[in-house]
C-alpha cells in the first residue's frame, strides 16, 4: 500500500510534513538509544502545542540514557493500536502519554495508524526521579519513528541532519526538553535573539564557539531519592500560567543565557559556576511560590549543595551543582577536575543519596540507531 501525502508551505512546522508516498512494509524492528540531558538555562513555562516560553540550553549527557526497540506490524483496525512495556513489563500508565504524542504527530507522520506497535523501553537510571526520563524516552521513540519513515520512504537507514531536526520537532510535542536530547553536545531550544537558528519548534545545535574547559565536562547525578516525583514537569509548567513571577523569569533565563554566550567563548568558570547554579535556584523558587505550592528539594539535597559551597570556598574548585524538578543533585565540573572531585563526592556527599547510590556521567553526542 502506498499513502500519498499533500505537500505543504514549508518555514512553520509544515516543513516537517512528509511531501512523498510511503510504501508499507509488513513488520520489522528498528532501536535507538538516546540520552537525557540536563539543562544550564531552564525551561519551565510553556504555551500552545508544547512551545517554551523562554530559550534554554542544555548538555546533553552520554551514560543517562533510555534505549527503545519499537516493533510494528500491518493491521486493518482503526485508530492507534500500541502497547508499552519498561523494562519488560507491560507498562500500562505510559499510554496517555503515548496516545497523546500519536495524536500530536499524526500529521507528520501519517502511517502511524497502519501499524499495530510495540514500545519496549529501558532506562540506565531510576524512571521519573528527576533526571529527564521523559526526554530520553520520547526522543528514543521520536527516533525510532524517523528510523520507520526512512525505511517506508526507501530512504538509507541513517539518520541525516534533516532527519534529526524532524525527530526533534516530534520529540518536542511528546515531551518538551526531549527536543534537546537528539544532539549534542550543547543545545538550544526557543527562540533567542543573539543565538542564529534558534527555534521554538525543536533543538538546535549551540552554533558558536565553546572553550576547551567545557569540553567533555563531567556530571556526577546524585540520587537523593529515587521514587516519583511530588509534582510531575507538566504539573509544574502549567503552574506557571498564573504565577506572580513568571514573565519576570522567563525574562532572566533569557537574560542568562544571553550571559552565557561570552562565558562560553572564554572559558570563564566561575561565571558559568554563577549562572548555573542562580537557573537551579530559580526553577526551584518558582514551585516554591507557585499555587499550588511545592518543595521539591529534600533535607539531603540542602545537605548537598552547602557541602559543595563549602568545597569550592576551600579549594578554588569549579565544582557546581544544578537540579532538574526533583531532589537529585547534578554535580558539573571541567574533566580537569575529576579526580579531586570524585574523591570528594566518594567521602562526602555519597552518605546523603540514597543507599548511596550516583551515576558518573559526562557530554554525550545525542540520539542514535543500534
């Protein structure tokens, strides 16, 4: 069977249509891996069909990953028809979002309905602990689509930098910092007025230069608690509809990363060290006065950041932390610095996550086919 799809005005989202016909295939498998990504500059806030409302930017990191087999079979029935499974078990409280994120991508991806699905999906760290599980699994999904559209289009089975843009825009309407999680090692999303190609529409590749002390830097994620969140990323984005502090930070996350620009270009640590750590507090202050309000830090994760205050007044070292919407700590510093602050991790800060437990992990490149 072959669909034929209208081609449409590109330079919206239009661009991402498909303009030629797809031939069906029967069934088959297709896999990918892709990262989490933690972000410098937040995102939280958002309007319309998953748009920021301010620029962000973000690592991309390597050992954070989820990987996802995606099967498929022809069928006659109508409608979506898929199942999910984490970790080998059926996962059936994945589905709303799944079927949220078919209905969203429909439009691009118009043979969605011709096939029966089967999601299969692990994670190298704790689900919905606050290290972006939703990124990772959405843009390995979004991914593995991109992977089935090349294969129904007689297109070559890699992925190319157009192809990544697409899975990036999909990714974005399943999850929005997903869109980050396709490239690496520093990305974008949202519009910026001193950042070119900028999108609101997906994740764009930093484009300007990067001193060698941010290359491959180095995030050390602690896990203060690894059960589900008090408040889910959604939640807490639409918190900040009516919040009496949100064009003010949507203002200053735009302003830090236009500050990051330089620092990034001259390697300044301590300024990075600065700004990371005020978008960290920030995002946090902002549940913290939001109504319904939350705390989403634990005692440990106060413990945490005073312990590395502490270190970096001692030593001189650009040791920072910064926190996704959970209690984890995410601990950065240059590749330099590995050994001093692993040894300080090791003997300080592992008591206060839970059974000890952290994940060693740097800049990774993003997305890609197994």
């Amino acid at each position: 069977m072959v669909i034929f799809v209208e081609e449409m005005n590109p330079m919206t989202s239009n661009q991402y249509l498909t303009t030629t016909s797809y031939t069906l295939l029967e069934k088959g498998t297709v896999s990918c891996q892709s990262p989490s990504n933690i972000a410098l500059v937040k995102y939280w806030g958002k309007y319309g069909e998953q748009l920021p409302k301010n620029a962000s930017i973000s690592f991309t990191l390597s050992n954070c990953h989820t990987k996802t087999t995606l099967s498929y079979e022809r069928k006659t029935s109508e409608g979506f028809d898929f199942e999910v499974f984490l970790n080998d078990h059926k996962e059936d409280s994945f589905k709303p979002k799944i079927q949220k994120f078919f209905e969203r991508i429909e439009a691009y991806l118009p043979f969605l309905k011709e096939y029966k699905f089967n999601i299969n999906t692990t994670n190298s760290f704790p689900h919905s602990s606050g290290i972006a599980s939703s990124a990772s699994g959405m843009s390995a999904l979004a991914m593995c689509l991109i992977a089935l559209e090349n294969r129904l289009l007689g297109a070559p089975e890699s992925i190319s930098e157009a192809k990544k843009q697409k899975a990036s825009f999909l990714a974005r309407l399943g999850s929005g910092s997903a869109c980050r999680s396709i490239d690496g090692p520093l990305v974008v999303w949202g519009e910026h007025q001193n950042i070119e190609g900028s999108s609101n529409l997906l994740g764009t590749r930093y484009p300007y230069n990067v001193h060698p002390n941010f290359h491959e830097y180095q995030d050390t994620i602690l896990l203060v608690d690894k059960g589900e969140k008090q408040v889910s990323s959604t939640v807490g984005h639409n918190l900040m509809h009516e919040h009496p502090f949100a064009e003010q930070r949507f203002q200053q996350a735009n302003n830090h990363l236009s500050k990051l620009i330089p620092v990034l270009k001259e390697g300044d640590l301590s300024a990075f060290v600065q700004i990371v750590e005020r978008e960290a507090l920030s995002l946090h202050a902002m549940m913290l006065t939001s109504n319904p309000y939350f705390i989403l830090m634990k005692p440990n994760t106060l413990e945490i950041i005073n312990r590395i205050w502490e270190f970096r007044k001692e030593t001189g070292s650009s040791v920072c932390f910064t926190l996704d919407a959970g209690a984890n700590v995410h601990v950065l510093f240059p590749k330099e610095e590995r050994e001093e602050v692993s040894q300080f991790i090791r003997t300080e800060l592992t008591s206060f996550c839970s059974k000890g437990e952290f994940i060693e992990d740097e800049v990774g490149i993003g997305a890609f086919l197994l």
